[in-house]
C-alpha cells in the first residue's frame, strides 16, 4: 500500500510524531528510527509496522504501509536535523527466554548514549542476550538508538528479570564496582556468565553485589572511574 | 579579590558566557568548566583564572579574582540546566612536548562526546601524552569538558605534531582499523607506542595508516564497528 501525504497537520503524520514520547510509545506499542541503514535492520528483524519515505522503497513488502512524504512531513517526523529520507515506525521488540552462556545485566544504566553504546558492544562480543533493570532508560530512547546502530533489533533484550534465578539455573554473576575486590584481569571466564554493569553514579546496586560471585575491578590511576559504557565493553572483550 | 555581580547585564558576564565559542575562547586564550569537581582539578592545574560562585569559595587563592553571583546570574554563565554553584574560567591548557612511552593520537576524532570519553579512559590506562590532529573537535568544548571529567587538567594534550618525528624517535604506530590485517590480540606492546584512532565514520586517515607499523583490528561479529571511544578503550586497556 502507497500513499502521498503533503500535510504537516494530517492526524497520521501527527500521531507518529507523538512518538518521541515514552507514554506514547507504550500506549500505542509502536517506536521509530530514521535512515535506511535502522530500515533495513528493521526488515530484517520484521518489526516494520510502516515507513514514512521521500522515495518509494521497492524492496519493501507490500502489505506494509508506505507514505509518500514531502521534507518538511519528514522533518515533523524526525528526531534529528538532517533526517535521512525515511522514518520507519517499527513494533516493539519481543521478549525472548534467555538462552546464551554470556549475559549482560544493566543495573539502572540511565544514560542514553551509553544504554546505546553498551548494546553495540554486547552485540559485538556475542552478549545476545540483555537483561535491563526497572530504572534503566528506555532502549526505544532517540539517542539510545542512534548509539545503538540498530544493535537492538538483533539482540534480545529483556526487562527486570530476577537474576537469583539464572544463578540458580548455574549462571555465575560478575559484577563490576569500582573498588571490586578482584581485577579484571585474574579472573577467567565462567561457563555461564552473567556480566553486570550499573549506574553512571551510584554503580550496581547493593541489592545485586550481595548476589554477585565475584566484585570485579579494572585497575585504572589518576582518575575516579571509568565510563560504565568503557568498562563494560574492557570486560566483555575480556569474557567474550 | 572577592566582588558581587548582581545584574545578567553585567560586562563580564556577558565575556564569559560568550566563552561557549570556540572563536572567543582562541581569541581570548579562556575557556569555562562548572561544577566543584571541575574547579578542583582546574587549581591543580594552576589554571584557574576567575571563578564566579553563589558562595565564597575559602580555599582559593586571594589572587584569583572570585565574583559571588546571583543564581540568576550563574545560569547565564552555565550552559547546563543545573549549574552546580560554580563557574570556573581558566586559561588555556599548556602543550609540552611529548615524554611518555604510551602516546595517543586521535585522527579527526569529531563527536565531542566520544573525544571526552576517550581523554578521560587515556588518563586512566597512562596514555599521559595525547596528540589531536587538525579536524578534532575542540577540548574545550562543553560536552567533551563534561565526558572527559576532568581528564583535561592531567593530561599533555598536543595539537598537530607530526608522527612521523615519533617514528624517527623509535616509536611503533599502532593503528586500529575495522578491516586491520593483525588481530589485537595478537599484538604484543611495543616498548614506545603512538596508539591511533580515527574518525567515527571514515576510520584512520590514508596518510597516517601509510606511515603505521601494523594495522590491528578488534574482531567483532554481527555489526558493522564499534565506537570509536569502545574500540580505543579496549587497545588502551589492552596496552596498559
């Protein structure tokens, strides 16, 4: 199905827009990305619910929706200044059951650029499936999918899963702090590993370190810490 | 010397908040941090040149002229929502010349963000001496300020210098590309190392991997490349 809209005002132009909004995304179970390399990954993963293009797309399944749109719908559209000629709205991702030997826990990351950057790395390093904490930020976030490079669309991302239950399932849970007990380096890789990762300034939760098998550091001078985005991708390049 | 600014108005208020471009901060060899932490590290560095507060600050040196402000006032200097009580204006870092067996050169490093990252995971791992070529974003741009916490005031950061002096020095050029011939991890650290990263989308330059040893890679899977901040922390860890 293809259609033109010319209007700023027209209600479907309107309610993508609305979008960028967390409530809204929820409500309407729906999220959006821009440029065709997130199209693409996008297809790939089937989440395409509906693409907003100056172009007609010809490789898109036709029973998706495609709109027509002139620059100035686009840019109602777009979360960036220079919107990359098409705006997909995609359904939001599926919770899979965890199945890897290597998983990442995110205890309240709250920063989108780093939320971003870490499931990049994950990816990178065969950390397929996340577990994100009740107070991270969203992944659906506009920066956190651009730091992203579509990284969510391949991974499994799972929300606030007890972790005493994959400990008890045989995971060993490794939590990074900065004054952890052991480094980084003297530790090998479990069989099963659940790698955890916390917040830009409180750091893992006391909640988790009292579940943790072992408190990692990664020795650093000079300076108090390391971005938790650094550091976790040290520690998953270490245990990949 | 210690006087009160009550007035948005005020001439030197307006100097100051006009340090957020980078074409006044070269003309008027200042540049602006915020914060206590930052205030801190910039007394270290005996750089501080003024400090506008919303309270005394007892501990500063009574040659450093301190201005207590309103918050109204505080917030014109500030370029974050939240100024957190003070505005520190200093003078511009210092080159010195390079004396570190661990060298880092960012190769038109242009998201700010990703180059206060990468300064402030430099410190933590040794890399003391940082060279930046021409087309890197500013240091004394206020995001990159902010990712490097600090980093800045306890790093040599030096601009434009010609690699290939280090070559005839006896350094190695270690390059880091998405297609390297040599996996990092089967490269061993060089007695004297200039380590180098690239640009965020077009990598290391062609003239500078011309003059690299060796061009190492960091194997990935299932995505395209990492950031540039994730991929230099990993060698400089790896290089520590």
């Amino acid at each position: 199905m293809i259609k033109e809209i010319k209007s700023r005002q027209n209600e479907l132009v309107k309610e993508v827009a609305k979008l960028s909004d967390a409530k809204i995304r929820k409500q309407q179970k729906l999220f959006k990305v821009e440029g065709f390399h997130m199209l693409e990954m996008a297809k790939e993963a089937n989440l395409v619910h509906s693409v907003f293009t100056l172009k007609q797309i010809k490789d898109l399944e036709s029973k998706i929706p495609q709109y027509l749109v002139s620059e100035e719908v686009l840019e109602k559209l777009s979360s960036t200044k220079t919107p990359q000629g098409v705006v997909c709205v995609c359904h939001l991702l599926n919770e899979k059951p965890i199945k890897s030997d290597k998983v990442l826990y995110l205890d309240d990351v709250s920063d989108p650029g780093n939320l971003g950057t870490i499931l990049r790395t994950a990816l990178a390093f065969g950390y397929d499936d996340v577990i994100l904490s009740k107070n991270c930020c969203s992944i659906y976030n506009e920066k956190t999918l651009q730091a992203s490079q579509g990284a969510i669309f391949k991974l499994n991302i799972v929300t606030d899963l007890d972790l005493s239950k994959l400990k008890a399932n045989g995971y060993q849970i490794l939590a990074t702090e900065i004054k952890g007990s052991i480094s980084l380096e003297e530790v090998s890789k479990p069989e099963k590993l659940v790698l955890v990762l916390g917040n830009e300034a409180h750091g893992v939760s006391e909640s988790i370190l009292k579940l943790a098998d072992k408190r990692i550091r990664i020795d650093i001078k000079n300076i108090e810490s390391l971005n938790v985005a650094i550091a976790g991708a040290i520690a998953m390049f270490k245990f990949k």
